[in-house]
C-alpha cells in the first residue's frame, strides 16, 4: 500500500448527516485526492433514516465534487480500506469521549493494518454539541432541526 494516491475513508452511520460532518468534510478536502463517505450498514444498530435516504442527503451536497464518492459496506472498516486501497480513515473529534472510543479503535486498526493512518480533526467550537443522535431525537418530538442540517438537505 503506497500512500501517494491520498484517498480517504471518512466511515460512519451519518443517520443524519450533519453541519458537524460537513465542517469536518470541507476542512478534509484540501488534504486528500479523494474522500470516500462511507455509510456502515450494521445489522445490530436501528437506522433512523432509511440508507437510501441518508445517500441521496449526502449527494445532494457533493454530487458534483469529483472527490468524493459515496458507498456503502458491511464489513470490518479497516477491511474495507484495504479493498479501497485507501490510506487513510478520516474521523471527527467533538470531545473526550470521542477521543476514548476512536483512541481505542484507531489503535487496534493500526494493529491489524499499520499502512492505514487514522486522521483526526477536532470540530470547530460552534459544533461541538451536534450530533445525529441529537438530532434523531429533535426530529422525533417534532422539533425543528434546519440549523443542525446543511441548507440542501430536506429532512
Ligand atoms: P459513527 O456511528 O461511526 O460514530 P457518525 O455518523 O455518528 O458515525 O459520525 C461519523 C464521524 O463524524 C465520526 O468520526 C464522528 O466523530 C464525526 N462527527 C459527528 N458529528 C460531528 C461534529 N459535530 N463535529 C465533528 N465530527 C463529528
């Protein structure tokens, strides 16, 4: 695996995608030659959006940014980097939980991969306390959730 061909994996549930993974995108984008939004189907966790849905949200913002793709897997994420040959997973940092829970993996995936660097950005401050799961929660009550959703997507 050679890392000059810089293409990144950004894995997540994106059940919503939101301001939070968009800041986190725009400042990745610079840095790698391409960027994989990759949408983790796992059969233990309960989707909120149905994936259909969360893809088409997500390509409606980058459908016409040649660097990135979006794609969905089932497997392992560091096996499905391999198959990518991508070099890099790209992950967002809000808080020390966050860190806890991705320090862990991170390593472990060095572990069983060490040519795949797991890349880290801390959120801007303004978007610290997003999060889909707050989100998942606002829209259950009814609540509107426009300022936490990047303008293109329609919930
Ligand atoms: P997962 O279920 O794998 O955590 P998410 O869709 O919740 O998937 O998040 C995908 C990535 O985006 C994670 O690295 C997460 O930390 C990051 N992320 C989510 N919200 C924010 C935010 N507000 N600021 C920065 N990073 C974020």
């Amino acid at each position: 695996m050679d890392n000059c061909n810089r293409i990144a994996v950004f894995p997540g549930s994106f059940d919503p995608f939101t301001i939070g993974h968009l800041a986190i995108l725009e400042r990745a984008l610079p840095l790698f030659d391409k960027i994989i939004i990759a949408l983790g189907i796992n059969s233990a966790k309960q989707d909120f959006f149905p994936l259909e849905t969360r893809i088409n949200h997500i390509l409606s913002i980058f459908e016409h940014n040649p660097k990135i793709e979006v794609d969905t897997y089932t497997s392992l994420t560091i096996e499905y980097c391999r198959n990518k040959h991508a070099g890099f997973i790209l992950r967002g940092l809000r808080n020390t939980t966050d860190f806890q829970f991705e320090k862990s993996i991170a390593q472990m995936n060095r572990e069983l991969f060490p040519q795949i660097e797991t890349i880290f950005l801390v959120t801007p401050p303004e978007y610290g306390h997003v999060s889909s799961t707050i989100v998942r929660e606002l829209v259950k009550y009814g609540a509107d959730v426009s300022r936490y959703i990047p303008g293109k997507i329609v919930l």
